[in-house]
C-alpha cells in the first residue's frame, strides 16, 4: 500500500451471467483527495461503487483500507460503514418526516435508550463545523434537497468514516447549491477524508476533483491527475476513441440531398423546456437525419422530449410546416405527425402485460380515438405485417411485450411509430442495450426512413452510429445547444472536441 | 409409433395446461365444485318449482333462481369494481355507502315531501336518472382525488365509506321512507305475469352494456395500458389521469343501478345496513376472477363468474343453517384456499412439483 493512499482497490473482477461487468480493475484513493470515477454507462462506476460498499460480492481481487495490513473483506453495507466507507446516493435515502438530529443518528444508538438532548447537542455541533444550514429540531423534509444532501453527508463524517463516496450527488441541485455541497467537500478535503465522486458533469469534475480514474467496458482505461488529462482527451477516453489518429468514418449513405431552403416539417424558436435545459431553436426538413448529442446529462433527451411534448414546455413557438402550432401533451404532438420513442424503453416505452399486437396498435389507436376501436382481424393484420417487416422475434402476437428480448421489444415499439406513420420520427436511444445485429437493422432502417421523405432525429450514445446515420448534429452542453454542426465537420474529432468544450 | 404417442400425449397435457393457465378457470372450478358439492349433499338444491307467490301469480322458486337473482347487486358492482381495479391499480371500499346514498335519492324523489307516499310523486325512471347523476357525482369525487390528487384509492375512497351513510341518511332528514305502491316493487322482485326476477333482467341488460362498450370503445386497451404502465401511457398520448376519473365515474353509475335495485326490494331504505359489506365482496369478485388487483390485465367475465360463486357459497351455507353471524367465518376459509390457489406463487410452485412428479413427460418433451 502506498503510505498516503486510504484505499486500494487491486484486480476487482465481478461477472453477472453473460456480462464482465468489472474486469482487472484497480482504484486507488489517496488521503485528502477529491477523486474522479469517470465513464459512460454501463463502463462498471456503479459495480465498483457497490462491490466497494458490500452491495454486490466481488468475485476476484482485493480490497486494502489504511490501518490494516491484510485485505478487508466486505459483505454488506454495514461491514463497509464499520471499515470507514460511506455512500451518499443520488436520491437521498433519509427520512423526510424525521428531524434533522434524528436522521443523522437513526440506527447507530447503542442500548435501548436514547438520550435525544445529547443528540440534539451533538448534531449541532457538527452542523456548525460544517458549516451546514440547518437545525437538529428542524424537519428533514423542510430543508432543501442540497442541505438534505449535505447532512446525509454529514452523517456520513460523523460515523468516523476515510472514504466518502458521492454518487451523482449534483444532479438535482441548481448552481448555487452546488457550490455549497463543493465547499462542503473542500472542508473535508482538507480533513483528510477522500472522497469518491461519480457525475456526469464535466465542469463540475475539472472544479474540484484531484484525480481521475476512467472506465470503459468494465476495465481501467487509466488514472490521471487532472492537470494531465484535458477535457477532450477525458472525453475520448470515455468514449473510447483515440482522439488524434481515428479513422473518419464515411457515411453509408449516398449524398443526401436535403434542400434546406424549404419549409422544415418541424421548427421551433426558443422552445423552453422545465427540466433543466435551456431554450432552444432547432429545425428539420423532410428527408433529413439529425442527431442530438452530447454527454449523459448533457439535456440531449430533455430537449426531445420537450419537442413531443412528453415534459411540461414553458414557452417558445413550434412550426409544423411553417404553420405555428401548440404542443402541450404528446396527443398533440402525435396529432402533428410526430412520433417519439423514449430513452427509457422499460419505464416509458413498452407496457408490459400487453401482447405484442396492442402494443404495436396502441400509437395508431390512441390518434384514431377512444371510440373508433380498431377491429381484432385489422390489429392481427397490422401486427403481423410489422413483425415480418421488422423480423421481431416473439413466440405471437398474443405474447406479452415483456417476455421478448431487449432489442425484440424496442423493435415492438418501433413499429408502434412507424404504423402511425408520422413525417417526424423521434429515436431516443433506439440502440441502446440491443444486440449489435439489431442496431445495424435500425441504423440501416433510419436510412431507409428519411430517402421516403420521412425526417428523423436519431440520438446514440454510440458517435459512430450518429456519424453514420446524421446528416447533422446538434450539441449540447450542460442542458445548453453549444454547436451545431454538418457536413464535412462529422467527424469523431470535431464531434468530441464540441462536446467537451472549454479549452479544446 | 412412439414419437406419435409422444406428440399426442404432449397435446393433450398441453391442451390441459392451458386449460388450467387460462384466469377463468378458477372461478369456474370454484363454482363447478360448488355444484358438485351440493349435487352429492342434497340434489334437492338444483329444483326449480312455480310457485304463486304473496301477490297471488306464479313465479319460479327455488334456489338457483334465488342465487341468479340475489347476485345481482353484486354482479353490477363487480363490472365497475374491474374496471377501476385495472386503471387505478386499487380498489373502491366506498360503493356501500354509496349504495346508501344512491337508494336514499331515488325515495326522496319518489317521495317527494311526504315520507310514507301512498303515491309515487315523480315517475321512477326520473327518481332513477337523478339517482344516476348524484351516484356518478361520488364516483366523480373518489375519481378526482385518485386520478388528479394521487390518493391511494382505498384511501381517498375511505372519506365516502365513513361520510356516504350519514350523507344518506341526511338526504331524508334520518327518517325512514316507505313507498306504498306496490309498483316500484316491481324492479326488485317480479314484473306481474313474468315468472322470471326483474333483478335478472336489469343485470343482463348491464352485462350487455359493459360487453358492447368493450366491444366498441378502447376502454379494455386504455385501462389495461394505464393500469400497467401510466408512463408509456402517457407518451402514446392517453391521459391517464382521465381515464383513472372515467373508470370510478362507471363504478358511480354501477352503484345506482344496484342502489335502485336494492330499495325496490324492499321499498324503503335502512342506512345502517344497506349493502352492507357489499364492497368487500365486490372486490372478492375481482379477485376471484384470478384479476391482479395491483392493476392492469383484466378479464370482465371472471369477475362476473366469481360475483356468482360468492353468491352461490352463500345461498348453500345458508341452506345448511349456517347463521348469519357465522357465515362470514365460513366464506373466509373458502377465500382463503380460491385466493391462495390462485396466486402466480402457488400456481409456480405446483408447476415444479408436477415436473417432479412426472419427470418423464419434461424428458419427453424435451425430446421432441
């Protein structure tokens, strides 16, 4: 063990059936440090943070804490807390109906009595030092979700703890709170706790981090020490695409031929969204591919959303065809021709229980009417036509949706927008999680939609797919349009140095 | 040879299964072992006999009839309770009450200023149609604070189950109306010449209702669509909210028609006790119907069978002098085993148990 280091982690291996989740990994924490874990989804951050918290068993390599010379082995959650290691989730996990005091010292009383004035006592005294905002009597639910956030964090301190790990703790604070919770941390900083802290947010990262540990696929990409590692080379490490000698890859498609002098099918000005985007202007045409893209978090979804009006829109005008229009509720949206298939296909796209024939129907039934039910031999007809036409795998149309596959039920609401036939086809993630023979199908699919005249928004995570498939990309920044760019600008370089920003 | 054996073998436990997989099939069990159950006890129990009944013409008696007539209620309200079931993922515990409120209505209309109306002071179909508006409204009250204020149903339906008797017995300033004409019986017990209960009647007419309205609107989808899934919902351009609201406005408008049949039964009304229970057993319907009370899938038909068998378990425990005190006893043990019997858990683990009782038939199948 190094002699300044609080936490090693060496070869932390974790399989899930069929997955390497974590493979070789090693992680090193060092005392008084602020320490970066970078990675798009799926890269193993969260494995690493449960194997490190006992929430998941690590089926290979060790774990050395400081103070003891032999690996520490932890098996649950409350082994982790006992060794010094402390989690403060996304959402907060503390009880909003209990006070202050009481939420900071819920389930570490020892004996069956409680000496509540001590706690009191206690609880403030450590909120001072903290410099936290808040009383011990206070209710919890009264604070704000930033104080809420800092005194799960000061609960943590309190139970004596090295390593301090924030999960995604800024996601739901504005600007100002996040500069709280970063005084709070340069506090401890100085303490001498280190501090784990996963985000998506770049800005945030370079502001207080020390160091920073990159993952991919479930392996180490390396660790850096910030001042080394400029924003686009973190970029491209978490990507995965080696900045300067990549191959430019050339589209499939021939010359797509858009006349960007015609009236777009879909424009809007200023489009103001309420989930943390700014407002926006954006434009398509007919026949045209375009892409959103920009970091996880970057608003890249928000903004689509807000275009079908699946979120609540605060202000700004909509065009359809030059005609200014409203789009309160994806009804409307739906009404204009415009079809949306969402980022989370779980939670927002499928609806389970149903068989694969009403969900392929549901889009086209619900614009045609509560009282125009579309008869069983027609839906049978629809349903199996789609299922030919997209080779979706299902045992019948009666199956329920949910026993398919991944990329079987993204392809099942596929068909749901393609049977309503609209002129603008909104693809959030239609990619993610599917096999790689299915998102060539949709890829190759998306190329066929927009040569019949159809226009399409097609957001990957994947650049190559976007590169591939968009004849113009759109990129976002911290919930802002910071580019846009086309043509010959597509390339892999130029897409990240955008993305990154800053002093690319 | 042997493979052909094999594959009819396979069929016939296939067509089995799926006999058995099928959400209908234990409410149909349940009722078919009630009626073996009182076939072997006593065969006497299936007799139909005509009778001249009190008013003097001859109606048809005897317990089948009794049963068929006495569900009707229940039958009616288990039709909303499904539907509300689905959408909202939760159950209305307040459609006594209601019942309460509707049947008090429907005497002060028919009533008018006097309590004891030797005459009928509005003509009944427009007592009914206010009945319909007022019970409607409660539903649309129970609808609004779970569709739009997000009240647990059981919760937000609990202020009506507390306030609907002492509303209804309100709307009668707590007096006890009795109508004297013995036309507004009619509803409740027989039509003079027809032999067949005027319940029965009103209950086919509703399960045509409901049937056509599944037929030829999209309630099935949508509430099946928002009871899974309201998110997705949503995003297909349903309005959950909406169609939660609709669903407990049905089950006001089911509530009506079996508080109308209740106090032509017995021309007057007693707060207290009307329809008592009547919405624990509505929603035992439900889930004797093999319907996943959580929400979502439903099948309206098991519901309606498993109103009947309710009604069946009582009628026979009353016939082997059971008191009315002990029959609840009674009915919870049989619930107990239907509703154990029917949960995913139970019907999985006698899967296994099958498959390791006959592994050679898992073999053979694998085989083919």
């Amino acid at each position: 063990m190094e002699k300044n280091s609080v936490l090693e982690m060496r070869g932390i291996c974790k399989y899930f059936p069929g997955v390497r989740a974590l493979e070789q990994v090693d992680f090193t924490l060092r005392e008084g440090e602020i320490h970066a874990l970078m990675g798009e989804n799926g890269a193993g951050k969260s494995t690493l943070i449960k194997v490190l918290t006992g929430v998941y068993h690590k089926d290979g390599g060790e774990v050395y804490i400081k103070g003891s010379s032999k690996p520490v082995v932890i098996r649950s959650p409350q082994d982790a807390q006992n060794i010094g290691i402390s989690t403060v989730y996304q959402e907060i996990t503390l009880c909003p109906n209990l006070t202050v005091a009481e939420n900071m010292y819920i389930g570490r009383t020892k004996g069956h009595f409680t000496n509540w004035k001590k706690i009191n006592a206690d609880a403030g005294r450590l909120l001072d030092e903290l410099g936290i905002p808040a009383i011990p009597a206070q209710q919890l639910g009264s604070c704000s979700i930033a104080v809420q956030q800092m005194i799960a964090i000061a609960r943590a301190v309190d139970m004596n703890c090295k390593v301090l790990i924030l999960d995604e703790p800024t996601s739901s604070l504005d600007e100002q709170e996040v500069a709280k919770l970063f005084k709070l941390m340069t506090g401890l900083k100085k303490k001498g706790v280190g501090i784990i802290f996963v985000t998506h947010f770049l800005e945030q990262v370079y502001e207080v981090c020390d160091r920073i540990t990159v993952l991919r696929d479930g392996k180490l990409v390396g660790e850096y020490v910030i001042e080394d590692l400029p924003r686009v080379q973190l970029v491209s490490k978490m990507l995965g695409k080696d900045f300067d000698d990549m191959a430019d890859i050339k589209s499939d498609s021939d010359s797509k031929q858009i006349d960007y002098g015609s009236t777009p099918v879909y424009e809007c000005r200023q489009l103001d969204g309420t989930t943390g985007i700014k407002p926006f202007d954006f434009a398509i045409h007919k026949g045209e591919v375009n892409g959103f893209t920009g970091l996880l978090g970057s608003g890249r979804s928000e903004c689509v959303r807000a275009i079908f009006g699946a979120d609540k829109v605060n202000g700004g005008e909509v065009l359809i065809d030059g005609k200014p229009v409203k789009i309160n509720k994806p009804l409307d949206a739906m009404k204009h021709g415009i079809s949306y298939l969402p980022e989370d296909r779980k939670r927002d796209g499928i609806v389970g229980d149903l068989s694969v024939r009403d969900n392929i129907i549901l889009a086209l039934q619900v614009m045609k009417g509560f009282f125009k039910p579309i008869s069983r031999a027609q839906a049978e007809q629809f349903a199996d036509e789609y299922i030919k036409l997209l080779n979706i795998k299902t045992a019948s149309s009666e199956t329920p949706v949910k026993s398919l596959s991944g990329g079987n039920q993204q392809k099942v609401i596929l068909a749901r927008w393609l049977l309503a036939n609209p002129s603008y086809l909104i693809l959030d993630e239609p990619t993610r999680g599917i096999d790689i023979g299915t998102k060539v199908e949709i890829q190759k699919l998306v190329l066929k939609l927009a040569s019949e005249g159809k226009s399409v928004t097609f957001i990957s995570s994947e650049i190559d797919e976007m590169i591939r498939t968009c004849s113009r990309l759109v990129v976002l920044r911290d919930g802002k349009v910071v580019g846009e760019l086309k043509g010959d600008e597509l390339t892999q370089n130029k897409i990240m140095a955008t993305i990154a920003g800053g002093e690319s | 040879m042997s493979s052909n054996k094999i594959k009819t073998n396979k069929s016939f436990a296939d067509i089995a299964k799926s006999i058995i997989r099928q959400q209908i099939f234990i409410p149909i069990a349940a009722l078919l072992i009630l009626v073996l159950f009182n076939l072997i006890a006593d065969p006497t129990f299936f007799q139909i006999t005509l009778q001249p009944n009190s008013d003097g013409f001859n109606v048809l008696s005897g317990n089948i009839i009794s049963i068929i007539d006495r569900a009707s209620e229940l039958v009616i309200l288990a039709i909303g309770m499904t539907l509300v079931t689905s959408a909202s993922g939760g159950q209305d515990i307040s459609v006594g009450a209601t019942i309460a409120i509707a049947g008090s209505v429907i005497l002060r209309v028919l009533c008018g200023t006097n309590t004891r109306a030797d005459t009928l002071q509005a003509p009944v179909i427009v007592a009914f149609l206010i009945c319909c508006i007022v019970s409607m409204i409660f539903g649309a009250f129970n609808g609004t604070l779970v569709a739009y204020f997000k009240i647990q149903p059981m919760v937000a339906t609990l202020i009506m189950f507390t306030a609907g008797r002492s509303i209804a017995a309100w709307i009668n300033n707590n007096e006890l109306p009795v109508i004297n004409d013995p036309k507004f019986g009619y509803y409740g017990n027989f039509i003079p010449g027809i032999p067949v209960p005027t319940p029965v009647f009103i209950t086919i007419a509703c399960l045509i209702v409901i049937a056509l309205a599944l037929k030829f609107t999209n309630l099935r989808l949508y509430s099946q669509a928002v009871g899974i899934n309201p998110h997705s919902s949503r995003l297909n351009g349903i309005n959950p909210q909406m169609i939660k609201f609709i669903t407990f406005v049905i089950l006001g408008l089911c509530v009506a028609v079996a508080g109308f049949i209740k106090v032509s039964r017995l021309s007057t009304i007693n707060y207290s006790v009307v329809a008592k229970d009547i919405e624990m057993d509505a929603i035992l319907a439900v889930a004797l119907g093999g319907n996943a009370l959580g929400g979502g899938k439903f099948n309206m038909t098991a519901s309606v069978i498993g109103a009947y068998v309710i009604q069946f378990l009582t009628t026979t425990l009353y016939k082997y002098d059971v008191s009315s005190a002990e029959i609840s006893a009674y009915k919870a043990v049989v619930v107990i085993i239907l509703v154990v019997l029917s949960a995913p858990i139970v019907r999985e683990k006698m899967g296994d148990l099958k498959k390791k009782l006959f592994p050679a038939k898992a073999v053979s199948k694998e085989a083919v």
